[in-house]
C-alpha cells in the first residue's frame, strides 16, 4: 500500500511539472489564418486587365471574391472600410493548342492567364505578399471528349478552360493569402 501511494505521489508531481509546459503550448497555436493583427476583413476591388480579354476582369475579381467568403477566414466587406486589399492586374491570356488525335486534329486546348497580384494591409499600406506572374490554366476538350470513368462526354468550349483557369487563379490566391502568413 505504501509503495503504490508513493507511486501516485510522484505520478502527480510528474503531471503538475509538466502542466504548465502543456499549457503555454497550447497557447500559441491558433486556429484563424490570420497572422498579421488585426486584418479580420478584405476588400477585392476589380482588377485591371491589361488584355483583349472581354469581360475577364469581372469574372476573375467576383470568383476571387467568392472564394474568399466560402473560406471564411477573412469577411469581404467594401475597400473604405477593409482592413487589407487584394489587388490584381491580368498581364496575360492565352489558348493553345494542348493534344492532338491520331489524325493530328487538336483534342484539347488549354487557357492560360496570367496575373500580378499583391495583398496589402491597409493601415500601413504594408505589403504582406506579392506575385508577378501568378499563372492559372485550364483544359478543355473539343473532340472525342470523356468523362474521368471513360464515358463520352460533350465538347466543351473554350468558356470552360477559362473559368477552369480562374477558378485555379481564385484558389491559389486565397490560399497563399490565408494560409500564406
């Protein structure tokens, strides 16, 4: 009896010597994105486009936006009264050719943009992360087209390889910005 009591004993003094390293770890670790203190909102503004691209700056700038709102890490809220920016500038667009049948028809094509992006925090005008160049793509088929389990599927157009490129764009752009710091 003695010697299990002794046991106990030093079992409690182990764990109360250890609480409080376990406790002060606990402690640093956090669930939100936010890094940078007190950016809770953005604002994403439309981005310029410096293409021949119609309408591309609206659709990349609202599905951007989007993203943002089903991440949930930062509220979207109106530039007068965000704590950070996202800015955009779309430098580049492209569709090429991709894959070629037997008869050396184009299959696929695939759509590039490119943009120059840069998140900022507001109050000091601190720039917390920048990319020149950022780069989504998108393949769409437009012949003898299938489906992941091998079933014939419709030819797509190239409205599909641009939205598929923006929403990789959109993707990137929330993640580097709110697991990126």
């Amino acid at each position: 009896m003695q010697n299990s009591k002794a046991k106990l004993k030093i079992e409690i003094w182990k764990l109360l010597t250890l609480l409080p390293f376990l406790i002060s770890g606990c402690g640093v670790y956090s669930f939100s994105g936010s890094s940078v203190s007190g950016v809770k909102t953005i604002a994403v503004p439309l981005f310029d486009n410096q293409t021949q691209e119609y309408g591309i700056r609206e659709s990349l700038t609202e599905t951007v936006a989007d993203r943002f709102v089903k991440d949930n890490t930062l509220k979207v809220v109106n530039e007068r009264i965000a704590d950070s920016i996202l800015h955009g500038v779309i430098t580049n667009y492209k569709r090429e050719s991709h894959t070629f049948d037997e008869q050396e028809n184009i299959k696929e094509y695939i759509v590039q943009i490119w943009v120059n992006v840069w998140f900022e925090e507001k109050k000091g005008k601190k720039t917390i992360w920048k990319e020149d160049n950022m780069q989504g793509w998108g393949i769409y088929c437009v012949k003898d087209c299938v489906d992941e389990s091998g079933n014939p599927k419709s030819d797509e157009t190239e409205d599909d390889g641009k939205e598929r490129a923006i929403q990789k764009l959109a993707e990137d752009m929330v993640n580097r910005t709110v697991k990126g710091w």
